[in-house]
C-alpha cells in the first residue's frame, strides 16, 4: 500500500532503493516471564501486557482491530478468535518473521527522494507523510483525514477531505466503483487500462501495481543482503532468471 501511494504522489519511476531493520522486539527471547503462548492460556502478565489480544480485539469499542481477528465481530465470535485463531498468539511467541521496525530511502527518475519509516513500536497504526516543496510544505494524517499545507511565505491551510465509507477509509469501495463504471459493453477494456476509471488516469494499472510489488521485494532484498538495488537491474535480473529470491 505504502509503495502505491509513493508511486501516485511522486508520479515518476524510482530507480534505487536501500533498506535497513529487523524484527529486534517481538522475539521469544524478550517474552515477560509468565507469558503463555497464547493470551487466553493463564498468561500471568497478560492484565498488564499492552499487546494483548484481549485488549486489542475483544475489550475495545474500536470496530477496526475487532473485525481482523474475526469476520463476525460479536463478542462469542471474538473470544472464539482469541482462543483459536492466530490473533490469539503471544505475540513474543508466534512464527512472525516480518521485522517489527524498518527504515528505506528511495530515489526516483525526477529527482524526488523518499526517507519511509514503519514501525510496530507505536501507539496509533496509522499513516503520517511530509511532503517538503519549493514553496512550502504538505502535512498529512489518515487517522485525523486532514492534510495541512503551509507556505514558506506564512499563510497556512487545513483542509479535510471528504470521508468515504467502505474498506481501507473507502478506498476499497472506490476501486469497486470505478471498476463498474469502467464494465458495460467495453468492459473488455479494463485491462487495457482505457475507459473512464482510475486505471485510465494510469495511477491503478495492473503495470503500475507491479512495479509497487518490485519496490517492495527491492527493499526486502536491500534489507537482507545491506546493499542498495538498482531498480532497472534487479528488474532485469528476476526477468532472466539471475536472481532467485527464494534462495535468499
């Protein structure tokens, strides 16, 4: 998601990437004496945990977390979750692999640069971004959904866009609707990226897509292996066969 929404705001190709992090926390090793492997198995510090599943998806008023752990968020339904499902799991004890910090630098063919940080030490989960210009500088927040615009000169604006309902803060529901509007009797031509939808403005294209996953898979290799990718080579590497990720 977060290499889409570099790629539709920097609107250019990136052509290196270097990445460091690791899953330095969450790791059996660091687990509090007491801890079960599961919240729900008599863990003895699970009251005090700030990671418990309990608290996270079973005493909480927040749909969001709730409708993770379990399509059918009642109460039966999350306790259920808690007991059997992989939200369950202590998270110092479970099989995760995926690095729980993690920064990345990007350079693209316009000359823009992009410092990423992603972090599961925070209290929100949610996306912040500045976006520093010539003339001023954009502010952004998708939990609060405003973004502020401020000028080097002085003058300062907020602006709050308008709220959608559906899946991922309505982004779900718009990728649906524009696929509608792109079907009917050309509806063959969605794949084309042609019609009256998002793939036409070309930011959502099946192409455009790809190349996010590359960048991602980029990072991944320029974290394992602490050498920066050139994008084009990499590219080219997996397309002849030179380089095989699942070696790694």
């Amino acid at each position: 998601h977060d290499m889409d929404m570099l790629q539709w705001l920097v609107g250019s190709e990136c052509v290196k990437v270097s990445s460091d992090g690791s899953l330095a926390y969450f790791r059996k090793e660091n687990a509090p004496e007491g801890a079960t492997a599961r919240c729900a198995d008599g863990c003895q510090v699970e009251h005090d945990c700030p990671y418990s599943a309990f608290k996270w998806y079973y005493n909480t008023s927040n749909e969001f977390p709730a409708k993770v752990a379990t399509l059918r968020p009642d109460l039966d339904d999350r306790m259920q979750a808690i007991k059997e499902g992989p939200y369950g799991r202590c998270v110092y004890h479970c099989d995760n692999d995926v690095v729980d910090h993690q920064v990345a630098t990007l350079l693209f063919d316009n000359g823009v640069t992009v410092a990423f940080t992603m972090t599961g030490l925070t209290l929100e989960n949610k996306r912040t971004f500045a976006i520093m210009g010539t003339l001023g500088e954009i502010v952004g927040d998708d939990r609060r959904n405003e973004l502020e615009v401020r000028m080097f000169a002085g003058k300062s604006e907020r602006i709050v866009p308008a709220a959608a309902k559906g899946g991922h803060q309505g982004a779900d529901s718009g990728i649906m609707r524009d696929f509608v509007r792109m079907g009917g009797a050309e509806g063959w031509e969605v794949a084309n990226g042609k019609g009256s939808g998002m793939a036409a403005r070309n930011k959502t294209s099946a192409d455009v897509s790809a190349r996010s996953h590359l960048i991602a898979f980029a990072l991944e290799h320029s974290r394992v292996t602490g050498q920066a990718v050139n994008m084009r080579d990499y590219v080219e590497q997996i397309r002849t066969g030179a380089l095989d990720e699942t070696k790694m």
